[in-house]
C-alpha cells in the first residue's frame, strides 16, 4: 500500500537468521523455486530484477534468493519445467532482462534516481521506500531513517538479456509488442504480430490524447479518448479469434485481456464511475443467505449513466434482483448454497489478498446502445462506537472452533517424584471457543479427541460458559468426550474440558483435537480468526492442542524470577512441568527481593521492549 507494487508469497520458511544459503535452501527445498516460476508465469513480467544476486555473505535466505531468481527467470520459460502449472492453465514466460541490484556506483549499470523528487508525492523515491520499510515489523526498523545503507546509490546490471536503461523500464504498451511464436503457429505468427504492431499504432495516440485530457481536467474528452482505445482493443480480441478459427495464441489472449483491464479502469477513473456494493454480514456460511446492496453512478461532468447492475457470484450460487430500490440503487438476495466450497483454491496463497468472493458489475451507457462494464467486489462494514471497518466477503464454515491453550507441557511418568506427583502436574484444562457463523438455530455437539486407542489419556467435560452441559457422551477406546451444546443463531460459546494423562504416559508429542458436529453428522475441524496485526484478514489452521510430554526432573521448590515482554508462553510452560514463576516488573525489579529466587530468567525480546 505504501510501495505500489503487487505481493506474493512462497512457501518459504523463515526459520530465521542462517548464516548459509546452503542451509536455507536445504529447509526450503524445491517448493520455493516452484513458487518463484509460478509468480513469474502469472505476474508476466517483462524483466526481472534479482535483489539478491551475487550476495556471498551474511543472511543465508538472501543469498539463497539471490540464487534461485536467476533459476526461476529460466525454468519460467521452460514448458516442461514445473508441468503441472502448464496443466492448470499458466503458459511458460520469457522475460527480456534479468537485472541484478548493484548498491554503489555499477559501470555500465543504469543509476535509479532514488534521491529525486516525485512531483505527485513530493518526496524522494527513496523516503517513500523507507516509509514502507518501516511497516516491516522484524527488521528491527528503529535506525532505519539515518541509516547510511539505504541511502546508497543503487544501480542495475543485466545479467541476461537487454541492457537496463529508461526505455527498457518505461515503455508504452510492451506487452502488445510480445513475440508469439509459439508451436504451431510459426506460420499465422508474422500475421498476428502485425496486427498488434497497427494495433499500438492506433492505441497510444488515443492514450496520449487522454492524458492531456486529463492534465486539463477535461474528463468527457477523456473518457471519450480512453473509450475509442478499449474498443480498439476489445474489437481486435474478436477479430483475432474469428480470423484464427476460433483461437488465439493464448499469450496474445492474455496481454489483450491485461490491456483491456488497465484501460478499462482508466477510463471508470477518468468518467467518475462509482460501484459500491456492500453485504450486510462479512461472513457467510454455505445454506445462507444475504442481501447485497449496490449504489453506482458517474462524475457530474460526464454525460453518461450506470443503467443496469447484476451480481457475478460463483457456480451454484442464486442471485435475484430485489425490485423497488431507489434511482442509483440496486438490491440482491443471494443464497449460498449447500455444498458450496470454503477452502482454499490452487495457488491462492501466494497472493497478498485473495480475489473477491462476489463482485457487482455496472454497465455504463455512452448512447447509441454502446456501454462498457465496471466491476468492484462486495465487500461489508463492521461497526462499532470507535472504529469502522471495511472486510472482504467471506465464504466460511457453518461452525468454527478455537483451543486455548494452543501448547502444553506435561512431565513423563518416570519422572513424576512423589513431591510433585499430584493431579495438578498430570491434568490440563482446554477451552474451546465455539463460533456459529449460521443465522438458524440449531444443536451443536462438541468434543475432544485423544490419540486414539492409545489408553494414555482421559478426557472429562466441565461446564461451558453459559450454563449446564446439556449432555455428554464418553468413548473409552477413543478418549472422547462430547458436549451438546444449542445456538439460537450467529454466535460464540465456550466450553471447558479437562484432559489427564497416565502415569505411564511415554514421553513425546501427542495432539488433542477439538471437533464440532451437526445433527446430520457433518463436521468442523477448524478454527478461523482475524490476524492481530491485520484484522480484515482471517488466519485458519486445525483446532489442534499439542501437548508436548518432557521426560525431566523438576527439583522440589524450584522458585524461578521471569522478566517477560511479550507473547512469551515460556512462564506457562515451566509452571506446567512444577515450577513456581514469579513475573518480575519494574517495581520488584527496583525493590523487591531478588535473593529468594534460584534463577533469574531473562524473556525472548526482553532487552529490547522492557530496556
């Protein structure tokens, strides 16, 4: 949001500080590389810069990076690398340069103007990356602003291909100007080319002519130029198909589809095309429905009108039109229906933001029976007295669960002296937040499941948070234990279970996992809740409780100090296995007594946020 850029992710692990790209690669494995070819057959880049590349020292995950971007800039443009992407619709991409980061005065690189002046931000290129730097919440940020590192001279390389200059990063429509010979089409290829070579021809004077128009501020004019320009680019998509039977080289397809998107939203700028389209609930449960709302209209300015608006919902889903909304407004009732898919599509997680769930489509009429389409997703607003905030739609499960605590410790049966053997070391308690996303009422039952058939474990129900356990099952052969439990529509409910292990428990991991089922039998393994430095965003995983069972011998009274910052689960864990930890703050580190402790512990960060 501060940079501009668009963000993906790998499946990289950041173990951490590693002083070797050996060891960096060796955890990641081929997974990484695969990602990296995956963003570059999707993103389609026409160069590639390697922030990384000829790095031998210090972090080993940079320099791990700084060796597979060149890996990746090639296997992008290998078909038979990574086959399965090919299958699932990704072409493979050559891009026309591979850069390298030199930071210092390169010869024969190409020096970006990091110091100059942006006249629409009036900041230097390079305040505004160290603003964004700042949002980096792990890379110790605090002297960043006077730090002679970032305000180095930076200059580019080519590794391969061409030259880095100003013209190879700013051109005017390269994607239209793309080779395709792809197989079976080295003989209709020239013939395609020269189309998009008349068809830049005839494009870039209409987009100059729109900018102009928009440095005047005259928005008509503009809208006008930038429309002439998409029909230009729709009507050659359809021509190409027609001409070639039916198909086009799909790289071709693909930059006229980026083309028309990028002119598209030019032009729902410059006409002043506003679609808000809002859901009453941000989350929805398969069987549900909603009501979306829209409002779109144009900038006063310009002579045209948003007359129809529908909603693009997935397969399976309905849609219908509520009648007697007021001039502006459209109202929908969408239904979800059973069946319908909450989990994650292939590849969705290497995207920053996953892509609407619902979107409303607005046609603009320009007269003459022309119009042109804007999109914008559904989204919903959660309000509170303090705050107001904007959330994706979201398709989740009908029951959520979430454990606390998440971790355990338990100490091994042999190691259970008599002076601390006693129910307190061998039980824990766990508590599930139960989350019912449906709007009906119905009956819940929750439980928690042992390793099963292990005979090492018993679980044993308490009372959830509102009132009496309305019933209760046990399976001995499992170690499960069930709670029934009734919702009268949206909402949470806690309820409390209480596991023990055996004395002749072995030591190890073990997991205890929380499960939520309806009448019909379908079940819930999963919790789903906001990110705590994001909080538009849902983070999901399994409603797991590991406990980990620690074969060591505790002395009697050991008395431990703990000076903690924060999220530090080590206090917790230590009174788990028998000792007794005082958390220290700042009044009995000044004053207090110090001397009837064994230890003092220092806490992870401690130095840094309690200084």
């Amino acid at each position: 949001r501060v940079y501009g850029t668009r963000l993906y992710f790998t499946r990289a692990a950041d173990f951490g500080f590693t002083k070797t790209a050996d060891e960096a690669l060796k955890v990641w494995g081929d997974e990484v590389l695969e990602d990296m070819v995956r963003v570059i057959r999707t993103f389609r880049p026409h160069v590639i810069i390697n922030s990384w590349g000829g790095v031998h020292s210090g972090h080993g995950q940079h320099q791990a990076s700084g060796i597979l971007t060149p890996k990746a800039y090639a296997m992008a443009a290998d078909p038979n690398a990574f086959p399965e992407q090919i299958k699932e619709g990704l072409q493979a991409w050559k891009a026309e340069s591979l850069l390298q980061i030199s930071r210092g005065d390169a010869s024969g690189g190409f020096a970006i103007p990091v110091s100059e002046i942006s006249p629409l931000w009036g900041k230097s290129w390079g305040e505004i990356g160290i603003e964004g730097y700042l949002n980096h919440r792990t890379q110790g940020v605090g002297g960043i602003r006077s730090s002679p590192f970032f305000r180095r001279a930076i200059s580019l390389v080519a590794v391969e291909g061409e030259q880095a200059s100003k013209e190879l990063l700013a051109r005017k429509f390269a994607a239209l100007s793309q080779k395709y010979v792809q197989p079976g089409w080295e003989d209709r290829a020239p013939s395609y080319e020269g189309s998009l070579v008349r068809l830049v021809e005839e494009v870039d004077p209409l987009l100059e002519k729109a900018r102009q128009a928009a440095l005047a501020l005259d928005w008509q004019e503009c809208s006008n130029a930038l429309l002439e320009a998409l029909g230009r680019i729709f009507g050659e998509r359809w021509r190409s198909v027609k001409r070639f039977g039916g198909e086009i080289p799909k790289g071709a397809a693909w930059d006229l589809y980026w083309a028309e998107d990028n002119i598209r939203a030019a032009l729902a700028k410059a006409a002043g095309v506003r679609v808000d389209a809002r859901a009453e609930r941000s989350e929805v449960a398969a069987g549900e429905s909603f009501v979306v709302r829209v409002e779109a209209g144009c900038r006063s300015g310009v002579k045209w009108e948003v007359k129809e608006v529908d909603l693009l919902a997935p397969d399976g889903w309905d849609v219908k039109k509520v009648e007697g909304a007021a001039a502006g407004q459209w109202q929908f009732s969408v239904l979800a229906r059973n069946g319908a898919d909450a989990s994650q599509k292939a590849a969705k997680w290497i995207l920053a933001e996953e892509g609407a769930l619902l979107w409303a489509r607005a046609n603009v009429w320009v007269g003459d029976g022309d119009f042109f389409s804007v999109y914008a997703p559904v989204v919903a607003t959660r309000m509170t007295s303090v705050s107001a905030e904007t959330r994706p739609l979201l398709l989740v499960p009908a029951v959520t669960l979430t454990v606390e605590p998440k971790e355990m410790v338990v100490i091994s049966g042999g190691n259970r002296k008599s002076e601390i053997r006693n129910q307190k070391q061998t039980e824990r308690e766990i508590v599930v937040r139960v989350r019912h996303y449906a709007t009906t009422g119905e009956k819940i039952t929750v439980g928690i499941e042992a390793p099963q058939g292990s005979g090492e474990w018993r679980v044993a129900s308490g009372e959830n948070g509102k009132n009496k356990v309305a019933a209760q099952t046990a399976d001995a052969s499992t170690a499960r234990t069930e709670q029934m439990l009734e919702f009268a529509g949206a909402g949470d409910q806690l309820v409390r279970f209480t596991v023990r292990a055996s004395a002749r428990i072995a030591a190890g991991k073990y997991e205890l996992k929380a499960y939520a089922k309806r009448a019909d039998g379908e079940e819930f393994r999963t919790s789903l809740e906001p990110l705590v430095t994001l909080p538009t965003r849902m983070w999901s995983e399994p409603a797991v409780a590991r406990v980990h069972v620690m074969d060591v011998a505790v002395p009697k009274d050991l008395r431990v100090g703990y000076v903690a910052a924060e999220n530090d689960l080590i206090p917790q864990a230590l009174r788990e296995i028998g000792v007794h930890v005082e958390l220290l703050d700042e009044a009995a580190l000044a004053f207090g007594d110090l001397s009837k402790y064994d230890a003092i512990a220092i806490g992870i960060r401690a130095y840094e946020l309690r200084s």
